[in-house]
C-alpha cells in the first residue's frame, strides 16, 4: 500500500456534494490545502460565499476533472444510491468517498457499475477541525481508491482509522452507542440525573479518554482488575435493543437537542456551551495544513 501511495500523484481536484453541515466543512478542508475545490447542491441558491471554493450550479460541472469526490448529502439512502449512480454515469470509476453515519460501503455500492470506486470516509463534526477520519472499505473496494483517499486525508493532518472490513456504525459511533445506552439506563432507573451522569464523564473518563483509549486503560489500570470489572458488570449493563423512550419522545415533541433549543437541556443561548468552547479551542489548536 505504502509502495501504491508513492506511486501515485498527487490529488489536486477534489468535488465534494452537499454543502451542509459537513460538506461545507470539509470542502474547506481541502481549499485550506491548496486543492481545487468544486462543490454542489442541490438547493444551490442557499449556499453562501464560500472563499477559495468553486460553487457549481449542476453535478456535472462539480465533477468535471474531479479525481475525488467527497459526497456530503442527507442521510437517506436511496438519495445517495441515486447519486452515486448519477456520479459514476458522468465520471465512470472516479473514488467516491461518502460521509455516512450509519450505511455501509457494501450497501451504497450495492447495484453500481463500479462498486469498487466506493468507500466511506466518515468525518466528525467540525469535519474541518476534529482529527479523526474512519476509512471505511466494502469487499470489493478497490485498494487504490484506499491508498488515494488516506493519502489526500493524512495530508490534510486527519488521523485516519482504517477498518480492515465494514461494519454497521462504524469504530467510533459504535462505542458512543455503547455508552449512551447504559447513560439512559441510569437515568431511567433514577440512579442519577441527565447532570450529574454527563458529570461523570466529563470530569471522569472523558479526560482520561482523551489521552487514551479502552485499551490503554485497561492496560494502565491493570488486567486483573478489569477481568473483575468486566466479569461482574457485563452480566448487569443495558441490553435495550431499540431507540430508547427517553430520546423518542422527545422527538415527538420537537426536542431535538440543541438545534430547537430542547432536549435533555434547555438552551438558551450556544455561544457559551462547553460544546462550543470545545470547537474553538480544537480550531485554535489544529495546525493549517501545508499548501
Ligand atoms: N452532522 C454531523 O455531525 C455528521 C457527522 C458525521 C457524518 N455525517 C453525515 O454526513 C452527511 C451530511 O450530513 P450533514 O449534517 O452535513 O447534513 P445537512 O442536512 O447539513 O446537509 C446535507 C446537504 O445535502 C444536500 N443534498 C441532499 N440531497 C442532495 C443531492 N441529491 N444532491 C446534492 N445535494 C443534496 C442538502 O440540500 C443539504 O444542503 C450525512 O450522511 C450524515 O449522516 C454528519
């Protein structure tokens, strides 16, 4: 792979569909890099100025000369299979990177004509500033559209995560889920409030976590203990098989977080939220990568 990387020229044209939440952030990204940097969306006429990024008012012009894409839209996956057949008909077998949350690789390339142009690079929000990037591959993908994207990625300053094969959620998504369902088990079983489990985090393993991962833990806290630790717990934690009550009926009242200013907290006001103060200490800190 090492051997492919190096024989392979730089990217310098890079599309990206979607200009939302994350497509924005990681077109910017790229034009931070030097690259050229074309972007589409369907509802172009919302887009804002965006400096050093072309805007295109069709998917053909976005994809002309790309030799990555980057697709960004909605999660629904019959909007994306439909693009993707869309892509490969105007631009054949050029890699196409997608930023699903939740689909595999396997699933979006399922019925293309060029299934092993499709991976999944899954970003984290702000896709411009956090630094990790989950590289996702299907069975068929090709080993150089691998090689290409985590090139391009690394040079960008990402830490990319290979995964050696797809699997549903991903590494990252599957351990939040993990911890969010035993946090929801707490709270219904009035062991503790929504505050003080975030609490526990926050001022616990959060810190801990991030200087080192479940692995690393275990090894410092020592094997024994935590052969005793999971041996006692596991048989106890949360098995819950469904989007719990705590979050859908929330849902169904609007509450939907911070967006619509309701959910386990009421906001406010963002501007000074610890999750805002994380995203700017994480850009002060992130280097500008090489032009
Ligand atoms: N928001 C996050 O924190 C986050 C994190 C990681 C991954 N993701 C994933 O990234 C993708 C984008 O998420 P987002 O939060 O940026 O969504 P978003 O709703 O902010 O943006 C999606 C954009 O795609 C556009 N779009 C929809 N269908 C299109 C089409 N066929 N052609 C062109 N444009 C189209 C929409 O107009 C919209 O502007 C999703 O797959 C999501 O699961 C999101």
């Amino acid at each position: 792979m090492a051997n492919e990387a190096l024989a392979q020229p730089p990217i310098s044209s890079v599309a990206v569909i979607g200009a939302g939440t994350m497509g924005l952030a990681i077109a910017r990204l790229f034009a931070g890099m030097g690259r050229s940097v074309r972007i589409y969306d369907e509802r172009v006429s919302n887009l804002p100025e965006l400096p050093g990024i072309e805007v295109c008012l069709d998917l053909s012009s976005c994809l002309m000369g790309a030799e990555i894409v980057f697709e960004a839209i909605s999660e629904q996956l019959s909007a994306k299979q439909a693009l993707l057949r869309q892509i490969q008909d105007l631009a054949g077998a050029v890699p196409v990177a997608s930023n699903t949350s939740t689909f595999r690789p396997g699933q979006l390339a399922e019925g293309l004509v060029h299934p092993e142009a499709i991976l999944v690079a899954h970003f984290f929000h702000p896709a411009d500033v956090v630094p990790l990037v989950e590289l996702v591959p299907h069975a068929t993908t090709a080993a150089s559209a691998v090689t290409i994207t985590r090139a391009l990625l690394e040079e960008a300053g990402k830490v990319v995560v290979p995964l050696s094969r797809e699997v549903d959620g991903f590494i990252a998504n599957r351990l939040q889920a993990a911890l969010v369902r035993e946090a929801v088990w707490l709270l219904r079983n009035g062991i503790a409030s929504a505050e003080e489990i975030d609490a526990a985090v926050v001022h616990g393993i959060g810190p801990r976590w991030a200087l080192a991962g479940p692995f690393e833990v275990m090894d410092r806290g020592g094997l024994d203990i935590w052969q005793a630790v999971t041996g006692r717990l596991f048989p106890l934690l949360s098995v819950e098989a469904s989007a719990p009550e705590e979050i859908s009926s929330r849902v169904v009242q609007g509450e939907l977080g911070a967006k619509s200013g309701q959910g386990f907290y009421s906001y406010d006001t963002h501007s000074t939220s610890p999750m805002n103060r994380l995203d700017a200490v994480l850009r002060a800190a992130s280097t500008p990568a090489a032009s």
